[in-house]
C-alpha cells in the first residue's frame, strides 16, 4: 500500500524561499519575483510557520541561512530543476539555424531584418555566425551562408543569387552642406577617402567619374566595409560600397549619395546551402525569406 501522501508547502512560498537564499536579500528576491519586499518576507515567514522550522537568520541589512536552511535550499533547487526540464520536454524546442555572413552584411542588412524573421518564423531560430573566413559546412555546422565570389561555390551546395554589387560612393550630408554644392571629381583632393579591403576607390573614380586622376590626397583604411561605412555616417569622409548595405542608411538621411552614378562591382552575392541539409525545412524556410528579400 502506498505511503500516505506528505501536505506539500506552497509554492510561492518555496519560490520567495529560493531566491531570498541565493541573493540573501528580501528586497532582490522581490525584484526577480516581480512582487513587493514585503509580499516576500510574509511567504517566506509562512514557509517557516508551515514547516515550523527557522530556514534565515535576520540580520540587519542582509539574511543568513540557517544550517537547516542551506540543507532545505539544496534540496528544493533541485526540485525546481526537476520541475523546469520536465516542462521544457513538453514544449517543442525552436528549430535552429546557422547562418555565415560577414560582418558587414550581418550589421548593415541582417540584424535590422531580424525582428521581422522572428515575426514570419516564430518556431525558428537564428545562430549568425559573422567571419570574414569562409566557412566549412561540414566542420562549422553552417546551414546556409552569404557569400560574395563567383559561382560554382563546390560540390553538393545549392546556389542562389542575392544581390548584385552595385558600388555608390556615400557620405555624410554634412559634407555636402558644408560646401553649398554636390560633389564632383575635382573635390576628390580636398576629401578623405575612406577604403576598405576591397579597395574599390580606383576603379570608382575611373569607371564613374570619369578621371584616372587618382588623388593622393588624405585617406584611411580600414579591414571592413562596415567600418567605412560607420566612419562615412560620422562624417569623416566617403566611402563607397554595395548599395543594398547603405540603403538603409540612405533612407533614413544618415548618408547621401557623394556623386550622381554607380559602378557594376565584380562579384555579386550569392545564397550557399548544402542540397542535402541538416534540416531540410528549416534551412529551405531561411533560403526562402533571404531570397524573397531581393524583391523589397
């Protein structure tokens, strides 16, 4: 015959109990609870009346357990563990993707789309991997990558095109206030130019402007297009780069155009996934909402 069932305390009262042991303060127990200091040491008095045991010491600006307290929080944490991994089996976990971008794509296109991802795909999650490494799918555990280069990427991965490298030239409007005019070629020796790796200035101002007078003015370099693009927004010179990473930045007047016309960049971005994923749903939901971006 089964043993007669033990009266259990309550519940609220053990959770006011747990957290007052580990931050050994009412006033903290309360703000992680969401309740009053006061509605904390009333559960926690009512514990020890129900158990009829003291579990704190009250000492003037802090608590301090009891020996029979430190015993019974032992206990009741695992308990609570116990009762939080058995809820988490019952709910379906998010499904996981990995997703390898650069740090500059990731900044300036990825993360501001991110809460309208979470919007369309509450049930996925998104691991963003930023490197400007390329990455191993196999060995890296990636799922689906963006990549700037030419295509064929390998064997077994599908490709997609994602946007073309149109290259602008941006600045801070400030720049172009402050000379009460646009910009032309002739301005280049008085301007900062500001590179980036890929060291597109030349054949920008040859290709758009129209000048192999390269300036040999002042310029800073920099090993990511992400930080010639903040260093742009902040007004300390032009940059040039891939119109769809400015265009936020473009809309929202943090930067203008430098010059009137763009120039056809020599490698275009490309959506890379294995053909034989992972998480064959999953990963095809993520390649489906980049590519439907090209669109927008």
């Amino acid at each position: 015959m089964a043993g007669k069932r033990v009266r259990l305390p309550s519940l609220n009262g053990l959770r006011a109990f747990e957290a007052s042991a580990r931050h050994l303060n009412f006033r903290l127990a309360a703000e992680e609870l969401g309740v009053t200091q006061g509605a904390v040491a009333q559960q926690v008095r009512g514990l020890e009346a129900d158990l009829g045991i003291r579990l704190f010491d009250r000492l003037p600006r802090s608590l301090a357990l009891t020996a029979t307290g430190r015993a019974y929080v032992a206990n009741i944490r695992r308990a609570f563990e116990l009762i939080s991994e058995a809820t988490a089996t019952l709910r379906p976990r998010p499904s996981q993707v990995t997703i390898s971008v650069t740090p500059t794509f990731a900044s300036k296109w990825l993360i501001p789309r991110l809460p309208e991802f979470s919007r369309e795909h509450p049930a996925l999650e998104l691991r963003i991997v930023a490197s400007e490494g390329l990455a191993d799918f196999r060995s890296d555990g990636v799922d689906v990558a963006v990549r700037q280069g030419h295509p064929p990427f390998g064997p077994g991965l599908a490709v997609d095109p994602l946007f073309e490298h149109e290259v602008v030239a941006v600045c801070s409007p400030s720049l172009i206030r402050d000379r009460g005019r646009p910009l032309t070629a002739d301005d280049l020796g008085d301007l900062v130019l500001l590179h980036d790796a890929h060291d597109l200035w030349p054949q920008f101002v040859d290709h758009v402007l129209g000048t192999d007078r390269f300036p040999s003015g002042r310029g800073q370099r920099f090993s990511q297009t992400l930080l010639a693009i903040d260093a742009a927004v902040a007004g300390q010179g032009l940059a040039v780069a891939s119109r769809f990473l400015v265009e936020q930045d473009l809309e929202a007047g943090r930067l203008v155009l430098a010059f009137d016309g763009s120039m056809r960049g020599g490698t275009d971005f490309y959506v890379v996934a294995p053909r034989k994923p992972r998480d064959p749903a999953a990963t095809a939901s993520v390649r489906a909402w980049l590519l439907d971006r090209r669109s927008r």
